[in-house]
C-alpha cells in the first residue's frame, strides 16, 4: 500500500511539473545597445588632416611672402 501511494504522488507530482505553466517567452527580444567603439584609426586620421592643413597654410604663407618681394 505504501509503495502504491508513492508511485501515486511521483506520478502526480511529474504529471504537475509537466503541466506547470512557464513564464511566457518574449515575443521580441530585448535590443542590445552596441559596445562603443575607442576608434583610433579615426583620432590618427583627424591628426592627420590637422597636421595636412597646417602644413598647407605655412605652405601658401611662403608663397604669399615670396610674391610680396
């Protein structure tokens, strides 16, 4: 009788955990945000261009004081 009543509630109790209601899955998932990126190619690029420029404008100032003379 004993061994009947455990097999009962072993039954009873996968049927139960079978049947549980799981909390529902999202139907969209959550949007992950993008890491930041630390781009150093475009920092290198930008002192690039700066050093570009200023080159060009010691560049046109010589010429300037080459036509005055």
């Amino acid at each position: 009788m004993k061994k009947l009543v455990m097999l009962a509630i072993a039954v009873l109790g996968t049927t139960a955990m079978v049947n549980a209601q799981t909390t529902p899955a999202q139907t969209t998932p959550a949007k992950e945000d993008k890491a930041t990126k630390h781009d150093k190619k475009e920092a290198h690029k930008k002192a690039k261009a700066e050093k570009k420029e200023a080159a060009k404008t010691e560049t046109a100032k010589q010429e300037t004081a080459k036509a005055k003379k």
